[in-house]
C-alpha cells in the first residue's frame, strides 16, 4: 500500500511539472502575440501618424471654423442685416399709411439713401433671420403694387416659426391668386391659411375668405361650416359681424 502511495505521489509530481511547463509555454506565447500586435499596432501608428494628426487637425479647425464663423461672421452680419432692413422696413411702413404708395414700395424693396432695399437684403445676408423678414415684406411689397407673380414668389420663399406671419404669408397668396383669377389655388390657399394657427385674427380672416370664395365657387356647404364657425368660436372678430347676412343667404341658396 505505501508502495502504491509513493509511485502515485510522484507520478502526480510528473504530471504537475508537465502541466506549469505547458502552461508557461502558452503564457509566453500570449505574451509573445501581445508584443507582436502591441508592435504592429506601434507600427501602424508610426507609418500613419500623419494621416492621423492630419484627420483630428481637420476636425478641430472645423469645429473651430464653424464656432468663428458664428461669432465672427454671422453674428456681425446679422447686426449689420437688421440696421439695413430698419431702413427698409421704415419706407414700407410708410407706403402702407399713404395713398399714392407705389413709389415707397419700391423704395422699400430696392432701397434709397444709401441703403439696401428688401431685394438686397434677401441677396446678401442669405440665412439671417433679417432675410427672412425681408422676403415677407417683400412678397407683401410687390402684392400691394400689384405684381402678383413675383408677390407670390417671395411669399413662397418665405418660412417663419411665427404662426401668425406664416398664415398671413399663405393668405397673401390666395389673394394674388385671386387677382390672377386663379380661385380654385387661391381657395386651397385661404383653408390652409385657416389651418395654420387658431387665433383670433387670422383664423377668422381667412375663414371668411374661404368662405365667400368657396361659395363663388359652388363649395356652399363648405361655406356654410366655414361661417357658422366663425359664428361660434370666433364672436370677438370683426368677421363675425359679417356672417349672419351671409348664412341666411347660403341656407335659402341650399334649400
């Protein structure tokens, strides 16, 4: 029995030296892989450090071009586009408080006294808010002096997260498009004008519009909704002084 324990003990022994051997061996080899990426990697690093530095260089200065652009060149040109459009604006604000106007509004579209008109500033501070604004006035510029193809272009152009002015600028075309005896577009244009905020100026504006178009052509139950509406929701607008006369003409047309 001893015998037996001795010759197992040291066979044990063998087999635990094998297996550190072994296991050292595949330690180094571990290592050995670790080293030959740690060096290829080291390698590739080297050979295109260049490249790599060039590409985060490339970031930097485009993230720092766009912060200087911002602090340097747009917020500078958007100063300079609102004292351009004060100007501009001033001649369209007069052209809408005098009778014979045409000239102020094209003063205010084309500029005068050195100053840009809304056509300028539309051209030259293109993404500032100052050229929005200008596109607005502009469209509302050549409706009032009755061209009606370039009003509706600029009115197109324009987008606003004001509502109001947004509603306003859809109405501005229907009423060139109806001036072009384009009612059906002109209608579309009124609904949509409606829709764009529920307010109490420009909702039942073009409520009635709609309405009164609508009914000129043949669309009198729409017109009908469009008038009691404003006769329900909207009591306080100047609109709603309007529609009892033309209900009672819409219901006995229907009858």
């Amino acid at each position: 029995m001893a015998t037996y324990k001795k010759r197992g003990s040291k066979k044990t022994s063998t087999s635990s030296v094998k297996s550190e051997v072994a296991q050292e061996s595949t330690t180094a080899e571990v290592f050995e892989t670790l080293d030959t990426t740690a060096s290829k990697t080291e390698e590739w690093v080297v050979k295109y450090q260049n490249i790599i530095l060039s590409s985060i260089g490339i970031v930097v200065i485009g993230v720092l071009g766009y912060l200087g652009y911002q602090n340097y060149i747009l917020e500078p040109k958007a100063k300079e586009a609102i004292s351009e459009l004060n100007q501009a604006q001033y001649y369209f604000e007069l052209a809408v408080n005098t009778v014979n106007s045409d000239s102020l509004y094209k003063r205010a579209l084309n500029g005068g006294e050195g100053k840009y008109g809304f056509l300028d500033i539309i051209e030259n501070y293109k993404g500032t808010t100052a050229a929005k604004l200008a596109t607005y006035s502009a469209g509302m510029a050549y409706l009032n002096i009755k061209d009606y193809q370039n009003a509706i272009n600029y009115l197109d152009q324009f987008t606003s997260e004001d509502v109001l002015l947004g509603a306003l600028a859809k109405g501005a075309i229907g009423d060139a498009l109806v001036q072009m005896n384009q009612l059906d577009k002109a209608y579309n244009y009124y609904v949509d004008a409606s829709m764009i905020n529920n307010n109490m100026y420009s909702t039942p504006k073009y409520l009635y519009k709609a309405a009164m178009l609508g009914a000129k052509l043949g669309k009198n139950s729409q017109a009908l909704v469009y008038l009691k509406r404003i006769e329900k929701e909207f009591k306080e607008s100047q609109e709603a002084g309007l529609v009892e006369v033309q209900i009672a003409i819409l219901e006995t047309l229907m009858k």
